[in-house]
C-alpha cells in the first residue's frame, strides 16, 4: 500500500502488518524533521517471499519515476537481509527495524553522510522507545504500538529475526499516547504489537496485557472505541475476559493468531495452542459478548498439510463462525525449521488459500445479511463507508466528517458493504 504525499515531504511505501504502518507515520516525522523532504521510504515485510519480490518491485519503479529521489529501505525484510537491498543501485540507504525509530537515524540531509547499511544487532535491543506522533494521514482510526518483538519460535516465522525480543511499552507512556490522540479528535484507536498478550513480561510488576488495557481506559476515559491487534488464543488473561464481558468501549471483534485448524500441523508449527482452544476460547468469548464477531490469520499449505488436515481449517472457520480471514499461502523463510519440512506442492497451497478466501466472503456475506435491520454505531471512513463495532463495512452519505461517529439502521447490503440510513 502507497501512501502519497505533497512537495517536499517523504513519501512512505508501507508493506506487511499495522505495525508497520505505526512505525511508517514515526518514521514519517523524523524524515521530515531530518530534512529529508524528497526521499521515499520503503517500509519492507517478511511474512513472505510475495511481500519481499513486491518490495524490490516497487523500488525499481520509484527509481524509474523518481530519478534524484533519495530511496531509504528499513523494515522487517531489511533488518534480516540488509545486504541485499544495499546492492540494489536504486537504494541509497537501508535502515534497521530499531534504528528507524530514532530521530538520529534520519539526520542526514542534502550536506550529510551516513554509512549506506545502519542496522544493529535486533536481538540486542532491550526497550521499545516511545514514540509521540501527531496523527494519521488520511486516517479515521490510530494505531498505537504498546509492545514489539516476539519471545516465541513458530517453525515457520522469521519475524522474531526482524523485530527482535518481546519488550513492552510502560503503562504511563501509553496513556499519554492514548490522550495525544484522543486530544486530536480520534475516537478509535488500535493497540498493535508483535505478540501483544506476551505484553508486560519484561515490566516492572509484570503488568499483563488485560490489566494495561483496563489501567489506560481508566486514564482516558474519552475514548470511545478499542480495537485489538491479533491475540494468542491461549494468552487472554483474565483482565481481557473482564473487559470483554464488561467494558463497551473494547470492540466486539476480536483478531485470533489461529495459522492452522488441525492439531498436527498446528504442533509442527509449534504454536502454543490446539484446535479445542481455539473452539474454547470462541465459545467462552461469546458466552460473554453475544454480539463478538471474530477474525484469524490462517496459512495454507503449510509443509506436511494433507487435504483432511486442510478440511481441518475449513471446519474450525465454519464451527467458531470466524468471519475475516487473513489468508497466507505458506512461504518458504530461509533459515526456518519449517523451511526443511517436505513441502506442499506450491499450485496446492494457492488452491486451498483461495478455497479458504472463499469460505471467508461467505462468511461475510452471511454475517451481513443477519445484521439488516439493526442499530450501529458507525466510525466514518473515506468514500462513503464506516465500520460498525463489529467491523462491518456499513455505506453512508459521503458528505460526514472522517472520524466521526455516527448512528444508523442498516437497511439492506450491497456488494461488501451494508446500506444504511442515518438515525
């Protein structure tokens, strides 16, 4: 995704994770701070071999379009392999994933000189720095990180390599994040992060992630909406379950780490949880807050995945009523354990990832379709559309103002939208 700018101000190109795209407004101010006003900044992922290809793709074309640009690459994919972008010769800089987010990083403009790869030891870094930023373009909802990095080890993520340990940001300083934000007139914000419920674990006290939440939306009591970055099944402390049942402001939609829905692949994954948790964990959600509405990240064809392991997948989306789905075909990572486990044919693992992105817009469509006639709240995005509290994407008059709230009655569905009328 490209995100343009005027004259005289960098351009950010953000790949991969709502991290990135955090990270990406942060980088944004230090650049323009840094005097960098024409450079264009490619914030990589590392999720998949695509995502990389995409990267490299896209900084040729900027180089063909922008020949006296300054072109800067950090994020995940230069943090792992900072070599590669460094031969590229449309790349006068590489940046790493810890580096990127200091201002001192960015202090070389038009007169200056900076080594052409600036990245340090990732697993080295101990604290997740702070990071105040004025807003977001062109956005109706905020991102704030309040944790980055991963202490677990997936057979099949790289990540860890990129974004090091997991370190957590202090309550306090999330607060006053929080009310920087909802100062500037932002009424949704989204806690992101690597593995946000590992949050607190290298905090004094060992605050958990439910306990942060319940502590910052007593803080700020102005916020009107949260919304959760992807969560670990078995992870949700017993803080998070009390304002799941108890606290309107916490979304009914919740964003499940699941990968996989069969108990095997799941083990050779070697993710903390099996499919009988994930149907727990959906089940209990519900029981608590009828109105939840569930998301989850799935990978398809994953090495050693038979087509009753892959039915597998198919049925937890239908048994849980999982509605949006985040589809991955597996992707080789060099360096992986899973990367040495016997492969799934590559025209097998896109077969199943379409099959599954099928099952998700019915899925959607379903959920849509029980969801006419009733009453929302609705935050107001560009073009025309909002999202409901569950994350329906609701059509309403193209005149409101971004980022406000709005009531109405959904009146009918067309294509992946609900109609509405204003109450």
């Amino acid at each position: 995704m490209t995100k343009d700018n005027t004259a005289k101000e960098p351009k950010l190109v953000t790949f991969g994770c709502r991290l990135n795209f955090y990270e990406s407004e942060v980088m944004r101010d230090h650049a323009k701070n840094a005097g960098l006003g024409e450079a264009i900044i490619f914030n990589t992922c590392a999720v998949t071999r695509e995502a990389e290809r995409q990267a490299r793709q896209s900084i040729r074309r900027a180089r063909r379009e922008n020949p006296d640009a300054k072109i800067i690459v950090t994020g995940c994919s230069a943090q792992i392999d900072p070599q590669t972008y460094a031969q590229m010769e449309e790349v006068d800089q590489v940046i790493g994933n810890d580096l990127k987010l200091q201002a001192d990083s960015w202090g070389w403009g038009a007169e200056g000189e900076h080594a052409k790869i600036m990245v340090n030891d990732i697993m080295s870094v101990k604290e997740t720095a702070s990071h105040l930023i004025n807003g977001f373009e062109d956005k109706s909802r905020a991102f704030l990180q309040v944790q980055n990095g991963c202490d677990h080890r997936c057979t099949f993520c790289i990540i860890p390599f990129g974004r090091g340990n997991s370190r957590s940001v202090p309550i306090g300083v999330i607060a006053e994040q929080v009310r920087n934000l909802v100062d500037q007139g932002y009424k949704e914000i989204v806690f992101t992060g690597v593995d946000v419920t590992s949050y607190g674990a290298d905090l004094p006290g060992k605050p958990s992630f439910g306990q942060m939440i319940r502590r910052v939306l007593a803080m700020v009591p102005e916020l009107q909406r949260l919304r959760l970055s992807s969560l670990d099944p078995v992870e949700i402390d017993d803080d998070l379950w009390d304002l799941i049942e108890n606290e309107p402001r916490l979304m009914p939609h919740l964003h499940l780490s699941l990968q996989a829905g069969d108990d095997m692949i799941l083990k050779r994954m070697k993710r903390r949880h099996l499919r009988q948790d994930v149907i727990d964990v959906c089940a209990k959600a519900r029981a608590l807050r009828p109105d939840m509405v569930f998301g989850a990240d799935i990978i398809a064809g994953f090495p050693t995945e038979s087509e009753e392991m892959f039915q597998n997948s198919l049925k937890i989306v239908e048994e849980c009523d999982i509605t949006y789905l985040h589809v991955f075909p597996y992707s080789e990572r060099e360096g992986t354990p899973a990367a040495r486990m016997p492969a799934v044919d590559v025209p097998v693992r896109k077969e199943r990832a379409a099959r599954l992105r099928a099952l998700g817009e019915a899925q959607i469509d379903a959920l849509m379709q029980r969801n006419v006639g009733k009453y929302f709240s609705v935050l107001v995005e560009k073009g025309g559309i909002g999202r409901a509290e569950n994350f329906l994407s609701v059509a309403i008059p193209n005149d409101l103002e971004i980022g406000s709230i709005v009531e109405v009655k959904t009146t009918g569905q067309v294509q992946k939208s609900l109609t509405s009328i204003l109450r």
